[in-house]
C-alpha cells in the first residue's frame, strides 16, 4: 500500500470492473476515491454515473464532455493516416484511452490527487494505454491497477463482490461478455466470444443492423472534405461529433461496420474481438478515395508505408511520444491537398465510392484516355521500360 495517498482519482465508466474497483480502493487504501468519466459518446449509460459512483462511495463525480475533442483530435487524425491496425481494427478503444487518462490527469491536478486508478487487467493492451498517458503528464505519478494487486481472478468474482457490497452490475449469465462504447465503435470481447469459432448472436449488435435486415434500396451521399478532414454530409456542415454520429446513424442502417477478428495484443497474446464501426468504416473508405485523386504518387507511397506503424503506436498506447508527434505532422503535410467530394452507395453492408471530384485533382482525363489523344506519345514508353529493364537484362546476360 502506497504511502501518503489520500485521493485517488479512477478512470470510471459504471461497468463492473471499475464499480468493484471504486469500493475496493476505498476498503484497501482508505482514502477519497474521485470517479472521473469521460463523455465521448457511450449515450445513456453515461447518465446513470454519477448517482452510481456517488451510491458506490465516490467522493466526488466528474463527468466530462469530451465528444467534440474525441473526433476531432482523436478519431479525425488517425483517419487522415489511414490508420488500422492488423487490415480490420479501425482503434477504436485504442484512440479513446489517452483522451480519458488526460482528463482523468487534469483532474488529479485540480483536486492535487497523488494516484490515479484504472480497471484495466494485467492481460490488456488498456494498462500500457492508460499508464503511458499518465506518465508522460506527470512523470511522479502514483498509478494503482488493482487487477495486478487484488486477489479476484475472475469476473465470477467480481460479480460476488458486487452482490456482497449491494452494487449493481451489467454483467450476467445471459450477456456474458465484456463491451466498450464510444462515438467511434463499440466492442466486444470475452465471455461467449473467447472461441473464435463461435459465431456471435445477432442479439448482441447495437450500432448496426444485419445486412440481411438492412433496407432494400441504396443510399447515395456525399462526403466533403478540407484538407483531409471530413467536414460535411450532402452539403450539410457538421461539427466533427454530429458528422461522426450522423455518419453512425446512416452506416448502422444499412450494416455497415461489423468487424471479427482475432487481433496480436501488445503484451503477446491473441484475444478475438468483434467491432461495430459503421462512421469510422464510411470515413476510412471515403478519405482514401479523396486521396486517390489529389495525392501524389510518391507522396501516398510514402505515407502508406507509415500507416501500419501509425497504427501500431495507437494500439500500442504511444499516442503521447516523439515518434507519434513526428508521424502526425508527417501526415498533416500530405493532407494539404486532400479536398473535395466523394459519392458514396450505400447497400447491405457494403460502403461503395461511385464518385470523387476535386479542384485540386490530379487526374487528367487527356493522359488516362483509352481514346485519341494529344498529349501522350505512347512510343516514349519503350525507352522507360528498356531503362527501367536493364538491371534485369544485365543479370540475365551475365548468366545469374
């Protein structure tokens, strides 16, 4: 037990994990535990909070608007680098928990709180996310994880804690599985869904219908963006939170989004994950159609061999890190040019661009003609390719 320490401010979200560790930290270290709760869009849940935390023994409750921070300065930058992680996971728990552990450190800061607590387990990639961020705010920190201290090895028993303590929890027998919600996806993980050959039940979705159930008629839509960064829908001005949601309205209704996968966690071990993420899918696929005809050649080539790095540091938990500061200003500079339309059909489960347009395209339709044209001497490519062939044939000639 740390010595010294008289508040404790813990990442809360109401969930069981962070209920049992709200009363436990209380017991065990006998101090004021402060719930801090970052609103980036988990909707409902986020309103029973306070009164939860507060009947949990909570000293005091922050909730915090972060909706509008969240997409901007989060989810928007990570679009611009293309940024998924292993081809499928669109980060969206990854990109959410340095916002929080900022938040939950500028709280620390105003109440002049020693430790901070998160309910990340000692398996996840969320301790080095959370823990990461409150270093690099504050290097003395205190950071108390009380899955690598407490006895409980299991949310069977977390859940007899609860009962013993009269707190109410999410978690039953017949919904048994953990789920992270924000403005850019909700997951799903363990319980049912640690046999990665069960495929999940169709109760289980929120964001999104099934595509069988989605309507019979496409939706078309346009997306604008400035400088890489989405803007508006069908003309229509959004701040980037409403555009977010907007794009999670439309995309759910036509089933979009709905990803399965069995991802590498950072600490070794496989663990399945299954993600709704209708906007983040549609931006992701809208924002590389916008570059296909305003980014220079080198410059996307460039840049595409960053994005797996970009987004193994965001899974990893290095958004706060010289490297990560680097790539971001990378990828901004490549975003000069990214502005524009793109048309978009949206069908039973499928995202699909039907059209881009731009003042700042580079495509020329006189060069990629199939047809007559004036500026093209088609002859000039047997020179490129004997020059670029010589190596080759050089090899060749000298028998290796």
């Amino acid at each position: 037990m740390a010595k010294g320490i008289k508040k404790i401010v813990l990442a809360y979200s109401g969930g069981l994990d962070t209920s049992v560790i709200l009363k436990w930290l209380q017991e065990h270290y006998e101090c004021d535990v402060i719930a801090y709760c970052a609103d980036i869009g988990q909707g409902k849940e986020v309103e029973e909070v306070r009164q939860k935390a507060l009947a949990t023994g909570a000293s005091k409750v922050y909730i915090e608007d972060l909706k509008e921070e969240f997409v901007r300065d989060f989810v928007f930058p990570s679009v611009k680098a293309n940024a998924i992680y292993e081809g499928g996971y669109l980060l969206g728990t990854s990109i959410a928990r340095p916002l929080i552990a900022k938040g939950q450190m500028e709280v620390a800061r105003k109440e002049g709180a020693k430790a901070v607590a998160h309910g990340a387990t000692g398996k996840g990639n969320d301790q080095v996310r959370f823990e990461l961020t409150y270093y690099y705010f504050d290097p003395n920190i205190t950071v108390i994880a009380p899955w690598r201290e407490w006895k409980f090895r299991s949310r069977e028993t977390l859940i007899d804690f609860a009962q013993s303590r009269g707190i109410p929890v999410p978690v039953t027998p017949q919904r048994p599985y953990s789920s992270d919600k924000n403005l850019l996806h909700i997951s799903f993980e363990g319980g049912i869904l640690e046999d990665p050959w069960r495929e999940p039940d169709e109760e289980m979705f929120v964001l999104t219908r099934s595509p069988e159930k989605a309507p019979d008629q496409p939706l078309y839509c346009e997306i604008d963006f400035e400088d890489g960064v989405p803007a508006s829908i069908d003309g229509k001005k959004h701040s980037p939170a409403q555009l977010l949601a907007r794009l999670n309205e439309i995309g759910g209704i036509h089933g979009i989004g709905r990803v399965d996968l069995v991802e590498n966690r950072y600490v070794g071990m496989k663990s399945r994950g299954v993600y709704e993420t209708p906007g983040g899918t549609i931006l992701h696929i809208v924002h590389r159609a916008m570059e296909s005809i305003t980014m220079d050649r080198e410059v996307m080539h460039l840049r595409d061999s960053l994005v797996s790095k970009i987004a193994e540091l965001i899974y990893y938990g290095y958004w706060y890190s010289p490297e990560m500061d680097l790539l971001r200003k990378v990828v901004d500079e490549t975003q000069q040019d990214v502005t524009g339309t793109v048309r978009l059909k949206l069908y039973k489960g499928n995202c699909m661009v039907v059209g881009r347009k731009a003042d700042t395209s580079l495509y020329h339709s006189g060069f990629a003609t199939f047809e007559e044209d004036e500026v093209y001497q088609q002859k000039d490519a047997e020179g490129f390719i004997k020059l670029n062939a010589l190596r080759l044939r050089i090899r060749r000639m000298l028998g290796r």
